[in-house]
C-alpha cells in the first residue's frame, strides 16, 4: 500500500519516505521489517548470511522465520552486503546485540557516506558498556545513526496486526528547522502504513535503555510465573521495572518521558506479558525448575535479556543507579543464587516511598517472615 495518511489527504509535499532500504540481517524481525517497508511501496533488499533464506525469499517468497507470511513485491533478499546498500537511501541494521559491531563494521565497507543507518537491536555491549548505536557509530563513521524500537513481535507484525514503534535519530538544528528532512520522520513515513504506526523521538538514550532493561524485567516477570505467582506480582515487577528505566536513562542523559511511551512501558508489557518472549520464556522455565541447560528443551537459543542482565546492571553500578530487580536476575543467572533466595531479598528490601521526592527509606517490618516465607514458596 502506498503511503498515505489516515484522513486521506495527500502527504505534504515536503514529507518524503525514503524509495529504497536496505535491511541487514533476515532473521524474523529484520524479515518483518523489510515486509513491512515493501508493502509501503519502498524498493528494499533484504541481506542474510544463510544462501538458503535468501533463496527461499526470492524463488518461493517465504521464509522459514515467518511460516505462512508472503514475501511482498518490491522485496528481494541478497547474499552480498556490497549488493545490499547498493543505492539504498537508508539502511536498517536488524540482528542480535552481540554482532552488532562486526555487522556495522560491514555495513560502513559499503555505504554511502551520509546513509543513515537505524540499529533495531536492543542491549548493552557488556565490554565497553555501549548501547547498541554507540557501537555502530564507532565502526560507521560520520553517517547518522538512530534506532527503531517497540513492542513489537515480528510475526504479528508481518501479519499486518496494527503495531506502533519508535523512530528515533538525534535532531541537529537544521532537524529542528525542517523536521520533514530528518532521518527520523523520513524513516517513520517509510515504515508507517495501514498496520504499522511508527512515532518519532530525538531521545536516543530514552529509548535504547528501555529496550535493553525490558528484557531483564522479562525474565523476572517470567522466573515469578513460572514459580506459581500470578497478576499481582507481574504487575508490581512491571511497575517497578519502569522506575529502573527511568532512573538510568535519566542518569545516562536520556528523558524519565520516553520511557513512558512506546519503547519503555509499551515493549516491558508486551515481553513481560508473553511467552512469546523468549526472555518471558527462559524465566518462566527456570521458576518451574527447569536447569538453565535444559531450558528450550536443550537447544541453544539466544535470550537477549541473559547477556544484558549483567551488562545492565555493570552499567549502572558504573554511573552510581540501583536496579533491585535486574540485579535480582544477574544474580540468580550470573552469580548462582537460588531463585527462592534471591527474589525473597528482593521483596524484603527496605520500605520506600514511590515518589523519589520524598526521599524515604525505612527497615521493612517483616524482613525474616518474608524472606522465610518466599524462599520456601519459590523454591
């Protein structure tokens, strides 16, 4: 479908999506993605590594990462990172965290200079403490880099379900003078359809903490589940997960407002709500009992929040945050501390008042009931 807005009128003249993409890395959310721009009627090339993937997507125009979605016309996957960017006006850069460098390493081999690239991936690398596009800024050089983020599943997405995600570049004063040319609204309009609603930020730390904390909470939202609680609990680990975002982002120089919206509250309860979410997934498995080596019936399946449980919480060690509950998961993950234990200490933490202003801070009342009597629960 051709870009148009709700009310029907045309687009103004001056408010462009970009014709051609190149989205980097064909697993199922940088697939979804490029069905997404395609069906918007941008002209994209989808790169894999794996000959099989590209080859499926051209011939039978199906991907094993999205059984029964159609590759849509005006979509056509490559093996060639050169063949990729070739004449592309922007550039996605869509697979996990840990390949984030070496992929964005690449991607500067053959870009244009000035291309602006979005990094669709959410974390922190745990060597340097770098979010996602401060790695890829390091190896692209001076081309504009932003991010795309939300609570998204790819499945649904390609399925055409209405989502809505962030867009989000830095804005220089001539942004700011015509936000129409940005990358940022250019980048949104290009993914923005009938289905799809993407929305516009300029708080590139706002948003990448959101989508690395929300992985973590994920998984103790999931490991609480798993262990026989139910709504309330999910909902105090989801509130106070909230107040750890917003709390580090602020601390990084990011805005507490971002992570209210779509890249904060709107992906921490999507992933916490989901087993969908392999981070839901992985921590409900571990609350039943299941051994980290056992978990996805042995196969080693990459859980985001995993890594960045550590990565996270070095990181705000480093600038003086405290994040109970990510710490809480690197423990019981990185540490071995007995589930049991560890969630019990948690929930024994000393009273608190909720807005920060009050600065308060008392001994809670039953710390031993609690903790005997959740340690003996969860375990």
């Amino acid at each position: 479908m051709k870009h148009q807005p709700l009310s029907g009128d045309p687009l103004p003249s001056h408010a462009h999506p970009y014709r051609s993409a190149a989205v980097i890395g064909a697993g199922s959310w940088g697939t979804a993605l490029a069905v997404t721009l395609a069906r918007g009627g941008v002209q994209t090339r989808l790169w894999g590594r794996d000959r099989a993937v590209v080859d499926g997507i051209n011939r039978a125009r199906e991907t094993r990462f999205l059984p029964g979605v159609p590759m849509p016309a005006g979509l056509n996957a490559v093996h060639e990172m050169e063949a990729a960017l070739a004449g592309a006006d922007v550039a996605l850069i869509v697979v996990p965290s840990r390949a984030v460098r070496s992929v964005a390493r690449a991607v500067a081999e053959y870009a244009a200079p000035g291309l602006p690239v979005a990094v669709c991936a959410k974390g922190i690398e745990a060597e340097t403490g770098l979010l996602m596009t401060q790695v890829a800024e390091e190896e692209l050089g001076r081309r504009p880099v932003g991010c795309v983020s939300g609570p998204t599943f790819a499945r649904e997405t390609a399925l055409g379900h209405p989502t809505a995600a962030t867009v989000a570049f830095p804005f220089s004063y001539a942004d700011r003078l015509k936000p129409a040319d940005s990358a940022a609204v250019r980048l949104a309009l290009s993914l923005s359809t009938e289905s799809f609603r993407a929305y516009v930020s300029d708080d590139l730390v706002g948003v990448e903490i959101g989508g690395a904390l929300k992985n973590v909470i994920a998984i103790a939202c999931g490991m609480m589940t798993g262990a026989g609680f139910a709504e309330n609990t999910r909902a105090a680990l989801i509130t106070r997960g909230v107040d750890e975002m917003k709390n580090l982002a602020e601390a990084l120089g990011g805005r507490r407002e971002t992570v209210t919206g779509l890249s904060g509250v709107g992906d921490l309860t999507l992933t916490c709500s989901s087993p969908t979410s392999r981070n839901m997934a992985l921590g409900l498995q571990l609350g039943q009992g299941v051994a980290r080596a056992d978990c996805f019936d042995g196969e080693p399946v990459v859980v985001e929040g995993e890594v960045n449980a550590k990565s996270v919480t070095d990181l705000a060690r480093r600038v003086g945050v405290t994040l109970p509950i990510c710490e809480t998961v690197r423990a019981i993950l990185h540490e071995g501390a007995p589930l049991g234990d560890a969630f019990a200490a948690l929930w024994a933490r000393p009273i608190e008042a909720e807005p920060r202003a009050m600065d308060l801070s008392f001994s809670h009342p039953a710390t031993d009931q609690a903790i005997a009597t959740l340690a003996e629960r969860i375990s």
